[in-house]
C-alpha cells in the first residue's frame, strides 16, 4: 500500500493532468486552424493517459479518485479561452507548462511522463510565439523554448490586465479608507475616491505611454546603428552572422557560407542581425504605445471604481462597510486571476490577497485616524 504521502502525490498529479486536459481540449474546439486544433487534440490525450496512470495507482490503493479537474482555476481558463481565445491564454499556460516541465524528476514511477512533459512545454512555448507546426523538428522547439524563457520575466496580456486593476483597486481603496478613517464627511470621501482613480489612471497611462516610447526610440536608434554598420564595414558584420549561425550549431564553413548568402539581401542581414544580436522584434520595437497607454488607463479604472461605488448611494459607517465588503470580493477575485499564472491554488491566492489588502486598507485607515485627530 501506499503510503500518505504518495497517495497526496497521485492525487495532486491527477489533479494536474485533469486541468491540463480540459485546457487542451477547450482550445482544441476553438480553435479554427487544423493544424494547430489537431496538436491540441493531441497534447489534451497525452495528458489524458497521465491522468490514467494516476487514476489507476489510487484505484490500487483503494482509493476511489474525485473530481474531473473542473477546480475553479480550469473553469475560470476554459471561459477566458471562449471568451478572448486562444491567444489571451497561451502566453500564461506556456509559463505554467515550462514552470512544471521537471514536476515529475525524481518520481520513479512517472516513466516517460517527464519527458512527455518537456515535449509538451516546448509544443505550446512554439504556438505561443506563433509556430505554425511545433512538431517540424527538435531543434526549432528548442529554439522557440529559448526564445520564450527570455521574455517569460516580461509578462504576458493576461498578467498585466490583472496586475493593473489590481494596482487599482489596492491604491484607491487604501486612499479611501485613510480619508475615511480622518473622519471626513461622504462627499470629500467621494471626491478623493474620484480624484484618485482619474489621477491614478492617468498617471498609469503616462507611465506606460512614456515606457513604451522610449523603448521604440532606443530601439529604432540601435537599428539605424546596425543598418549604418552594415554599410561602413559589411565585412564586419558578416563575421558577426558567421558567429551567430556558428552559435546556432553551424560549422565553422557552413557558417561562413549562410553568412556570405545573407549579406546579398542587406535587409535580411539588417533582419537576422536585428534579431539575433540585439534581441529586437523589428515588426514590433515594443508595441503600440498609445494602445498601452490606453490599456493601462482602463485597467486601473477597473480595480480602482470598486471602492468607489458605495459612496455613490450612500454614505457615513454603512458606505465604509460596504467599501470594504466590495473591495474585499474584488481582492478576492482578483487573487483567483493571480492564481492562473503563480502556479498557486484559486483559495490560497483569493485568501492572501485578501489579507494583504485588507492590512494595507487597515494601516491607511489608523494612520488617517491619528492625522485626523492630531489636526482637529
């Protein structure tokens, strides 16, 4: 028989592949590429067999398995898939399925299932960056999963959206309840919770607008620079994609021959060397800047309205205990969201968000005590 451990350990590896699976198979039904629905179909029965294997190992012990995998975390993916599709979503379950590749190293009974999932992690890193046929070879897999572990830090849409509404909800409510707690009457409250979230949202935008700017204009310096290389000393730059192609596993000739073939078309050189040695996406230079601005603008109006409101339709003792009600289910919510991409449960991730908003909330609220009653 098994022992306490080992059966907590089949169950959370079940629980796993069940969520995997279902995910699989939401975007499977999608999706509207064939190519790209059948990896998903294939991916969602891989993680089915797992699944199988651990179903079976508690069935041996006895123990009847619970559950389909529609825990909170699946349903709340498999909506966000329907609703904003396939997309919205890969970035986040790419870094979940690179973060779990090893969850089966140093489990004896696992058999090739560790494998399967390195194999997995690379498939869906490929259709995160836009792959067309992830399976087309070892080596593109590899260098997609590369690619993606480098920007892995940097986010993802699903990340941000819930990080800004969270930036927010915590600032205004906090502004709120330190203004509540001076004892100043409902309209200030009003007004300041107001004041707060245009002047919070805009100072977001500005950030991000400004962020977004000067990384395009440092990019777009630092290609004109490559460009005008190309041009003074080709000879140059054309050792510098020799060393390239020779780090990506070229010989040494080889090299030098893909080289010499690319320097024929300057602006595939000026591409490949845009790419390769300064990590730039030409198509791209950081994306949209007035798009991010606006983004980040109704983001953190979101997060931010939710302690606002109650003061909309009414006011004193009976407004703050709503403001904090609301605000606590909107930490709550919010926490959940967190929980897709911290690789922690829906409830644990709902609870510390809601703690440590509410300590926040709290600490504003004695120090706007103190002040009020120090100034009056």
């Amino acid at each position: 028989m098994a022992s306490k451990h080992e059966v907590k350990r089949y169950r959370a590896n079940l629980s796993d592949e069940l969520h995997s699976a279902a995910l699989y198979e939401t975007l499977a039904k999608v999706e509207r590429d064939d190519t790209r629905k059948q990896v998903y179909s294939d991916l969602a029965k891989s993680e089915r067999d797992h699944a199988q294997v651990w179903a079976d190992k508690l069935r041996a012990n006895g123990i009847q398995p619970k559950g389909t995998g529609q825990a909170v975390k699946t349903r709340l993916m498999k909506a966000l898939v329907r609703v904003f599709g396939a997309g919205f979503v890969l970035p986040t379950l790419a870094a979940a399925e690179y973060a779990d590749r090893n969850k089966y190293r140093g489990q004896p009974d696992a058999g090739r299932m560790s494998a399967d999932e390195h194999h997995h992690a690379a498939v869906v890193q490929t259709l995160a960056h836009g792959g067309g046929d992830p399976d087309t070879s070892q080596g593109a897999r590899i260098a997609a999963a590369e690619s993606w572990h480098k920007g892995v830090s940097s986010g993802n849409d699903l990340r941000a959206a819930v990080l800004g509404a969270n930036d927010g909800l915590v600032s205004n409510f906090c502004l709120i309840m330190g203004v509540a707690g001076a004892g100043t009457g409902n309209k200030a409250i009003l007004l300041t919770g107001l004041a707060g979230l245009i002047a919070g949202a805009c100072s977001m935008a500005l950030g991000e607008w400004l962020s977004v700017t000067n990384a395009r204009e440092l990019a777009s310096t630092q290609i004109a620079k490559e460009a005008e290389e190309l041009e003074m000393s080709p000879e140059a730059e054309e050792h510098e994609l020799a060393l390239i192609y020779r780090a990506k596993g070229l010989d040494a000739v080889e090299a030098k021959r893909v080289a010499s073939q690319m320097m024929r078309d300057k602006d595939k050189a000026l591409d490949t060397l845009t790419r390769e040695e300064l990590g730039l996406d030409p198509a791209e230079l950081g994306g949209n800047p007035w798009s991010a601005a606006g983004v980040s603008f109704c983001l953190f109006s979101v997060g931010a309205i939710f302690p606002v409101m109650p003061f909309l339709w009414t006011h004193g003792l009976n407004a703050i205990v709503q403001c904090i009600v609301l605000s606590t289910l909107a930490l709550a919510s919010i926490g959940v969201f967190t929980s897709l991409f911290n690789g922690r449960g829906a409830g644990f991730s709902a609870m510390r968000q809601v703690v440590i908003g509410l300590i926040a909330a709290g600490f504003t609220f004695g120090i706007g005590k103190l002040l009020g009653v120090s100034i009056s």
